[in-house]
C-alpha cells in the first residue's frame, strides 16, 4: 500500500461519541416488554427461581506428596468402579485408597 493512500475502515464510526450525562436511564419495564417478543430468552427473561447448582464432588486435602499413577482396567471393572464411586459418593482418588487399605488387610500386608 502507498503511502498517500488510506485504507478505507469497514466500519463507519463517525457518528459515535460518549453518551451525554443527560441522557435518562433506559425504562426497565419498556425492555422486557420488548424482550417478552423475541425467541431468545436471557438469564434474567426466567420467571421461575434460580436453580442451586450441584455440589461440586472434592476429595480429602492433600495430606503432603502425592504420585501420579496410571492405569489401564477391564471395561467390567471400569463399570463396576463408577457404580460403587457413584453410590457412595467417592471420588476416584477416595476409591482406589479404600481399596489400598482394603487389600492390605486381606492380604496381610502393610
């Protein structure tokens, strides 16, 4: 591009400018009518009460250095792990430790 020429803006901003301190507050009751009329319905269009969100599912705090461990299962197992984290409301990290100290005693080991 030269330097003599402008590129031509796509927008047309020049009827823009900061709203005057004058201007009165839009009329709430006049906007929700107007919202009533079309398809989309904001957050605040809902006539019903706020829905509580679920409780978010958190482990026990870190009780000091933890280790990553990977793991490949049966699809059975897969499933049977998810129903039991799923009745008793355990997180995966809460499980497999059980399930440590489960087999532990069964097997005699500490």
């Amino acid at each position: 591009m030269s330097e003599g020429r402008k590129r031509a803006s796509a927008v047309d901003t020049s009827g823009f400018a900061p709203r005057p301190e004058t201007d009165p507050e839009p009329d709430v009751a006049a906007l929700a009518k107007i919202a009533e009329g079309t398809p989309f319905k904001g957050q605040g269009m809902s006539g019903g009460s706020t829905p509580e969100p679920e409780p978010t599912r958190r482990g026990r705090p870190s009780r000091g250095k933890t280790e990553v461990v990977y793991a490949r299962v049966s699809a059975d197992s897969h499933a049977r792990l998810q129903r039991i984290m799923e009745e008793k409301g355990w997180t995966l990290v809460t499980a497999v430790e059980r399930a440590i100290v489960a087999l532990s005693r069964q097997e005699g080991v500490d």
